[in-house]
C-alpha cells in the first residue's frame, strides 16, 4: 500500500462481540430488582409445578431462633442449604424448602427479661399469659425481618408458608410427641444434678453451652479417717482435691481408684503451718505435687497400700461438729484419675453426674443444697443464704478454722457457660422431667439408626455414636414461662403420671385450636373430664426443652406436609448440632418410630473471623452479611460458600471478600465473552462434532468431565470442588486458553468458516452448560447472564435442569495429546513475554517462534498442528532436536527450548497478523476472502 494512502477501514467486516451485558456488576442495584421479579412470577411455584412426579429430594430445615438479625453463621447455613436444594432440582429432583423457626424458650424469653430489666419492670409481677404473648409477638416480628432477609441471599423456598413451632398446630403435634414417651413409659420425673444457670434460673442442655476460661479457686483438703480395718490408715486424714469449694457441704463421699496405688505419708518438715506431724493419704504417683502445693518441704512415706485396700474406710466430714455429722466413706470410682489432684475425688451427689451415679449405685443421700437462685437453702449449716458464686472463700475459711484446709490456690481452666448470659454454670440437683435411654432400649435404637445414616463428612459419624453411647438420661424441662408446657397431671398421692388417652386428647384438642396458652388459662377440670378429680393432681407447669421442639419439627413438618413427606433425605447444620438438633431429632424419632428421621447428615463448619476467631460483637471482629450485600451483593457471599472447605470452619474479612469479588469478576467476564460472540448465534451454524478441528473438540472434552465432576459434587453435597473446576475452567482453560486462540476465528474468519462455525457452537453448548452450573451458586448473575442472551420474557433459568454432557464429546486420547500440547505453549509464551519485557515485540503477532523439542511424545502431540495458530504469532516453526544455548526455556518442561525472531512480511489492516502475503495489498489471503464474503451478503 502507497505510503500517502490511509487504511481502509475493515471495522464493519469483523465480528466483533456485541452485547448490552456490562462488565460493571453493580450486584447491589440489581439483585433486588431480580427478586421482586421472581416473587411477582412466582418462582418457588413455577419450580414445584415444573418437577411434579419427579423422584423427591427433601432437605429438612433445621430452624433458626428468630430473636435478631442474621450474623455470617445464619447466611452460610442457609445459602448452603439453598445451592443443596437447587442443585438436586437441577439433577432432575423434586426439591422443596419449607423454611423454619425456632421460636420458644429461653433465647426469646431472655430478651423480653432484658426489656423488662431496662424499662425497671419485674417479669414476675407480669401475668403469665400476658409476658407469653410479648414472647409470640417478639418471635412474629423477628420472622419476619430475617425472613427477608434470609430472601435477599437469593434463598428460594416457601417463604408466604414457612413452618414455626409456635404454631398452633406445632405446639399440639410437639405435646402428641410428648405423650408417646408417657405412654411407653420412658418419661419420668427424677431429682438429678443438671446443668443450672443460676442467671437463667434454668436447666440448660449441654447444646446450650459454651466453654471459656475460667479461675477458680482449688483447695485440698483432709477428711479424718473414723473408722477402718487398716492399721497404716488411722489417725490419717484422706487428702480430696477440688476446684468448687462451693460443693463441699453437699460432700457425701469420697471416691478411689481401685487399681491405684497409695501412700500414707507423715510429714516432717514444712515451711510455714501447722502440718507438721500429720498423716495423710495421697495416690503415690501425685505425692510431689501434693507436697509442694501444701508447703511440705519433707516427709516419710510410712504405708503403701492398694485402693482396693479402702473399701471399709469412713472418713468424718470435715466440718464434723458444726451441722456436718455424717458418715463419709470411701467408695470406688470408675471416673478417678491420676492427671492432677491427689487421686482422691470428693462426691458430692447433687453436684456432678459422675458423683450422683456413684451415689444411685451406693444409695447415698443426694442432698438438696443450692435453690434455683444459686442461694444456699436456708437448711444448709454455717452458709445458708449465701450465694454459691461467692461461696469459695467463706467454705475456705471455715476448713481452714477446722484445720482442714491443706492447700489453697488459684487454677485457669475451661468452664461451662450459658451461651445467652455467658455466666458460669453450676451442677444442681433439682426435680426435672427425664425421657429414659433404657428403658425402651432408646440408646440401642438411636446407635442402629446412626449406623444406616449416611454422614457427611464420614467421620461425624463416629462423633454422633460417642456421644449417644455416653450421654446420660435426656433432660426435657426447663424452668421458664415461654414455650410448650409438659402437660401432665401426676397423682398428688402415690406420684403417679396420668396416663389417659382421652385425656391426652382433650390437651391435644385444646393446643391445636387456641395453642400451648390453653394449658395456663383454663382450668385443670377441662382436661382431666369427669373421671378424675382436679384436686387429686399436680398439674406440671415447667416447660418442654426447646430442643425436644426442634427435635419434634420432622412430626409436624415433613410428615404433615404433603409436598414433603414421608421423609427427609438431608439435615444440614453446624457441627454443634450433634449434641442439638441433629440428636433430638435422631432421639425423639428413634423413640416414637424406631428410626432416625433422616437419611444423611451434613455437617459444617462455622464462619470466624479472618484470624480464625470466634466472631462476636464484644471483640469487634463481628462480619455482617447484610453490609457484605449492600456493598458488594449476595452473589459475592454465595461464591464465598462454595469457595471454603465448608466441612472445616471457615473464615471471612475484607481481604477474603475482596479475593471472592476479584474471582467473581473474572468469572463474570467469561460470561460476557460468552455473549458477545453468541450475537447472532443461529442453530444452523451447528458444526457437526466430527468436523470440528481438535482444539474445539478438546474443550468439548473438558466439558464431559466437568459435567461428570459437577453431578459428583451434587451427590456428595461438596461444592467446593465443583466451584475450584468451574473458576479454573474459566479462567485457565477458556479465557486464558481456547477463547484467547479463538479470538482471532471468532473475529476475522469469515462467517461460514468450518473454524468459525466450530467456535460459536461450542461457544453455545458452553453457555448452555455454564450457565445451568452455575445457576445454584451465582443465582443472580446466572439470571442475568441467561435473561441477557434469551429475552427479558423467557422462563428463568433456575426452571432448567443440568444439560447432559454428549457421551461421544469423550476423548481421553485427545485430552493426553493436548495436555502436551498446552505444556509446549507454555514455553512459547513465556518466551514471548520476555520479548514484550525486553520491547523486542509489541504484540505476540510481530513474533516467529522456533520451537526446539527433544521430547518425543511432545513432538508426536504437535505433529499436524498449527503452533502460529495456537501460540498466537503469525508464524512459528517446530524443530526435532536440542534447543541451542540461549534458547528460552523453563525449569518445569524438560527437553523444550524456544529461540524468538520476527515475523516477515507485512501486517494485514484487518487482522494484524504479519504475513509474507501482505504486500502492496493491506490484506492477507484470508481477510481478502472474508471481505469479499462480507460485501457479497451485505
């Protein structure tokens, strides 16, 4: 071309990409939009319409509290469960969501007190019918905020119909479920030591605490031998070691290990007190710890004895005199260790499970020391009225006045807590309500129903079976106000439980028109009919635990529903629910209906904070997913999902959300790829597979095992491996790959080129696979994506299903050859960005590479194929051999060198390749047909 003479201007001839999908998100903006849309289409129904008759795939949602906002915990749970749902309607299912609430108990109740506390009010001086409605209403009006936004996550499910315990006719199932453990026998009231909160002034479940550091006071002290057959052993003192002062007026015993060995010890020399000259008893192994905590600075060993050797040993009590007259004897106990203390345990029955079943086994008395306020009863000797929190340092004194107290100290442990008011926890021995694990063979039932569920991941399994083997009797009471009464009446005279089906009936009745309130506004006489008379019974007013309610949720829930029943397929939750939801629904159903209510169990993780700490607002490292939305989108939290190892615990902050918006955007710009080289697509272009070139073929390949991979992913529930494949798909394979080599087809081939045709249909089947991929995860953007491609009035993309990967697309052979090929490439790109770095080249088009290759397989690989086409240069040649000195290789590919030139020749106006063909004409061979293609159709 003359030098004084301007291009020609060939824009309009190429195939440029169009399309109005913006690069910009703004996810924000339009994801509310998106919902309202599919509110007013009603989605959910369209989607139960749409899989009517299809096999059903039913996830059991395990309810949230509604007494606040959603924290990071609450939005990864329930995005979880919505990708689960999704997916499973996607691989053909019928997947509905019937959403929930837990809306009883203490958690409510706890923050209506808070209100009252505020406002200088006294929650006892409220009717109790009236402070059960300021709880209905609290729980209303929290359901309906999390509600939406539980919404604005993107979760579909039957939001205008969810299910909530406060139902009436759940609280009348939840009573129903009640009375099957009455009238089988395995419910009972029986005064036990539980844990209290003395805040709460309530029993609390082991699922409703939480473990923090704690300093107690630790003190040993010596119990005077009264009474024994050995000879070592009198005038000796048996030497307990504890951290809760507090319970040594409940001390009714004294446990050993059987197999231990111990020694009396006389001490000799001590550095401050009165010790010297005493006789103590200490398992031998812990003598030198002993020792120097009491200050003995020398003593004899006179006796070694077994613990089998004390069986017929009684100690006094050592405030003996002073209230304290009773017996103390030595008893053998399994629980006795030797990892600290002095290898004896003070047992206090009313004060420990382990002490109260060595005292059931012993027939000790189980002493009633300590009210629900944490006050010493007023029958308690020397600290009656005292409140057990300050209670350490007046036991203290008191041994200490008794020449008792050995040692005392200070020991930083972990501690129980109530996870609502975060105060210690004590063991108390109160009157609470007990369903048996033996005597209906409930523990042997729930272990065989552990073992036909399916446990994700595996090994939770093994945490579930250990915990049902040990745990004790279930407790169901609670001292509380709001929630389901256990509706019983208990013969005032022989302490019998009333076990009337009419009766039970009458109760059920009454729940199910008016709710639980029934059981406090009417009088016991509407219940209890003519045949028993109201004064002959107790009529029990403490409340059902709430996890017997959650636990109760598959009775009137999955069963009830017919969208759902018979049964769930999957529980999802945190990993805290084995000892929550996960066991009372397993216990309340494997003693009502002899099996677990569900097929298989996930468990995850829970969202910290980016240091992998706790999240919580005193600490200010508190996440919240409603800011995340507002700034960023829920498409952004959704792909954080997907993106962590969600069966571990899993953390979020600002950098880890920057990198999901970063990943979001490349992924995003795939899509955009996508539609703007599908303008125009018509299905008559569809290339035959057979006459596709390779490298077309090969993705195609990629897409058969990528299918095989996501439908894996779905059936194990682990989308993580699903989101890692998709996102390096994206941007390994296609961006960076297939669509930066087909860029140069897509844009100058002419239109009816076999390249070309070849691109834009798999081009089509991978916007249809991706799109329908992705569509459980990114819900929003694969709507936009596929509303942008198909028209604002096309069915939603959430109504498809997962195309089916063509089964001839397989070819494992091509699949090896072009991982050779990809390999090779590598080496020439990196070659040619040394040459951009150097400002040899500009563009990868100026460049001839020569490829040296001494690998033979890789020779084999590239043998047939255009290595200008896929390097990207406009020529490129390929050398059998050794790559000379100073030929650009890299560490990782043996046996491949590149040595970089010029292309020669002119550069084509249209496409910028540099050809030899390029001469006085500004086009090459190949744009001068596509032109002349272009003018003849135009």
């Amino acid at each position: 071309m003359p030098s004084d003479q301007k291009p020609a201007d060939y824009k309009s001839t190429l195939f440029l990409p169009r399309t109005d999908f913006p690069m910009k998100a703004n996810l924000p903006g339009r994801e509310p939009a998106m919902l309202a849309r599919w509110e007013a289409d009603g989605l959910y129904g369209q989607l139960r319409e749409a899989a009517r008759g299809r096999e059903k795939f039913v996830l059991h949602d395990g309810p949230p509290y509604a007494n606040g906002d959603l924290h990071m915990g609450h939005a990864m749970n329930k995005i979880l469960k919505d990708i689960i749902v999704r997916s499973q309607q996607m691989t053909g299912k019928d997947a509905p969501y019937v959403p929930g609430w837990d809306c009883h108990g203490l958690p409510i109740e706890w923050k209506i007190e808070e209100q009252y506390r505020k406002a200088g009010k006294n929650k006892d001086d409220v009717p109790l019918i009236e402070f059960r409605k300021e709880c209905r209403d609290f729980a209303a009006h929290w359901i309906d905020v999390q509600r939406e936004q539980f919404k604005r996550y993107g979760v579909v499910g039957d939001w205008d119909d969810p299910y909530t315990t406060m139902a009436f006719e759940a609280e009348a199932t939840i009573v129903r479920e009640l009375f099957k453990f009455l009238m089988n026998g395995s419910l009972y009231r029986g005064a036990k030591p539980v844990m209290w909160s003395v805040v709460e002034k309530t029993a609390l479940a082991e699922a409703e605490t939480e473990y923090h550091d704690h300093t107690s006071t630790m003190i040993d002290v010596g119990f005077p031998v009264i009474a024994t057959d050995l000879e070592a052993l009198e005038g000796a003192n048996v030497v307990i070691w504890t951290t809760t002062p507090w319970t040594i007026p409940g001390n009714r015993a004294i446990c050993f290990g059987e197999t231990f060995n111990y020694a009396v010890i006389e001490v000799t020399e001590v550095g401050e007190g009165g010790l010297a000259g005493a006789k103590l008893v200490v398992a031998r192994d812990l003598v030198d710890e002993f020792t120097i905590r009491a200050g003995i600075t020398d003593y004899e060993v006179v006796a070694d004895l077994k613990g089998h050797d004390l069986a017929q040993t009684i100690c006094a009590h050592p405030l003996r005199g002073q209230g304290y007259d009773f017996d103390v004897p030595l008893l053998p106990g399994d629980h006795v260790t030797l990892e600290q203390g002095t290898g004896f345990v003070h047992t206090a029955p009313g004060h420990g499970q382990e002490d109260f079943d060595v005292g059931r086994k012993f027939g000790l008395e189980v002493p009633h020391t300590v009210g629900p306020d944490g006050l010493f009863y007023d029958h308690v000797p020397l600290f009656a009225g005292l409140h057990v929190f300050k209670a350490d340092g007046p036991v203290s004194d008191k041994l200490k006045e008794s020449a008792a107290l050995l040692a005392i100290g200070k020991l930083s442990h972990s501690y129980p807590h109530s996870w609502r008011s975060k105060a210690p926890l004590i063991f108390r021995n109160t009157a609470q309500w007990f369903i048996s694990m033996e005597t209906t063979g409930l523990r042997e039932t729930a272990l065989r129903a552990i073992d036909a569920v399916r446990w994700v991941p595996e090994q939770s399994k093994r945490r579930m079976r250990s915990m049902v083997e040990e745990r004790p009797d279930w407790v169901i009471s609670r001292q509380r106000a709001w929630g389901v009464p256990i509706a019983l009446f208990v013969h005032k005279a022989s302490g019998e439980l009333l076990k009337d089906e009419a009766v039970n009936g009458r109760i059920i009745a009454a729940f199910a028109a008016e709710g639980a309130d029934a059981w406090f506004s009417s009088p016991p006489a509407r219940f209890l009919g003519n045949d028993y008379n109201a004064d002959d019974y107790e009529q029990i007013v403490d409340i059902l635990d709430v996890w017997f309610d959650s636990g109760s949720t598959h009775a009137f829930v999955v069963e009830a529903r017919e969208e759902l029943a018979p049964k769930a397929q999957l529980y999802i939750e945190g990993s805290d629910q084995h000892r929550g939801w996960f066991q009372s629904s397993l216990l309340e159903s494997c003693g009502t209906r002899g099996h677990a209510p569900y097929d298989a169990v996930l468990t995850h993780g829970f969202a910290q904070d980016a240091e992998g700490r706790k999240m919580s607002k005193s600490l200010g490292n508190f996440v919240s997913p409603q800011k995340i939305v507002d700034q960023n989108g829920a498409d952004i939290i959704r792909l954080w999902v997907v993106a962590t190892d969600y069966f571990e615990d899993v953390r979020i902050g600002g950098e880890i959300i920057s990198g999901q918006v970063d990943a979001y955007r490349k992924i995003r710009n795939t899509l955009r790829f996508l539609l703007g080289n599908l303008a125009g697509f018509d299905p008559a272009e569809r290339l035959p597979v057979a006459e596709m070139p390779e490298l077309d073929r090969w993705v195609l390949h990629r897409v058969w095992e990528l299918d095989r991979l996501v439908r894996r992913g779905v059936a194990d529930f682990d989308f993580n491996p699903i989101f890692h494949a998709l996102y390096q798909f994206c941007i390994t394979d296609l961006s960076a790959f297939y669509f930066d080599i087909r860029k140069d087809v897509l844009y100058c081939d002419a239109r009816e080129s076999v390249r070309r045709r070849a691109a834009r249909t798999v081009l089509d089947i991978l916007f249809d696979h991706l799109t329908a991929w992705l569509a459980p995860i990114l819900v929003f953007t694969a709507e936009e994506v596929w509303r942008a491609r198909m028209g604002e009035d096309a069915a939603s993309v959430h109504l498809r299903q997962f195309p089916e990967a063509d089964p001839a697309w397989r070819d494992d052979d091509l699949a090896n050859k072009w991982d050779r090929v990809r390999t090779a490439r590598r080496v020439v790109t990196g070659a040619l960005e040394l040459d951009r770095r150097e400002r040899r080249i500009g563009s990868s088009l100026q460049a001839h590479p020569t490829l040296y290759v001494a690998d033979e397989a890789v020779l084999q690989a590239l043998d047939g194929l255009d290595l200008a086409e896929i390097s990207i240069t406009s020529a490129a040649s390929v050398v059998s051999g050794t790559a000379p000195d100073g030929a650009f290789r890299l560490d990782d590919v043996p046996g491949v060198g590149v040595v970089s030139s010029l292309a020669e020749g002119g550069k084509c106006e249209r496409c910028w390749m540099v050809l030899p063909e390029v001469g006085e004409a500004d086009l090459c061979n190949r744009c001068t047909s596509a032109v002349a293609a272009h003018e003849a159709v135009a």
